[in-house]
C-alpha cells in the first residue's frame, strides 16, 4: 500500500522540500500545482525544468510560465537544454517555450 502523494507531499515540504518534490512528482500530473508551489517556494528550478521536459504538456508549461519571472524563465529553458539528450524533447521544448512566450508576452 502506497501514501498517497498530496498527503505526503505537504508532511515533507516544511522537512525536505525536494523530498515534497519528489512525492508531487510521483503523481503524474494530479499534483502539479502543489509542485510547482514548491518548486517555486524553495527555488527547486532545475527540477522543474526536467519534470517539465519530461511530461511535455503544454498546460504544465503555461503553468509554470505564468508563476516565474522572466528571469527565471531563462533559467528553466536553459537548464532543460543542458539536460536532455534526445533530440525529441529538446525539439520539443523549443517549440513549446516559443508558443508559450507568445501567450505570456515574454520578451526573452
């Protein structure tokens, strides 16, 4: 029997906040404003970056990009670009932050 991941989630983020992460991220999407809460919260960018290249959900994009600055913005492009190794994904990510910067009116 497995802790259900909103629970454990919130029990971790004030002990460990990658730990909170890491129980968010074993949701599979039912939890992704909760970790996005906290990857924000606790400046946990570059594993938002790769949870966010990994699901490649345009919805989880607008999202993220909604609640960071442009600064951070950059910082979670770049850090995606660095970590990935097939082509698929990092073709995807461009597209992806290109459409969605449209929407947000980022000047990056």
């Amino acid at each position: 029997m497995f802790y259900d991941s909103k629970v454990l989630g919130a029990f971790c983020e004030a002990l460990d906040p990658s730990l909170s992460f890491e129980a968010y991220k074993r949701a599979n999407g039912a939890c992704d404003d909760e970790l996005i809460k906290v990857a924000t919260t606790h400046s946990l960018f570059r594993d938002l970056a790769k949870y966010c290249v990994e699901r490649q959900n345009l919805d989880l994009w607008a999202k993220v990009l909604t609640k960071v600055s442009k600064v951070l913005f950059r910082e979670v492009v770049a850090t995606s670009k660095l970590n990935q190794t097939e082509p698929i994904q990092l073709n995807s990510i461009q597209f992806r932050t290109r459409t969605t910067s449209k929407r947000a009116r980022c000047d990056c």
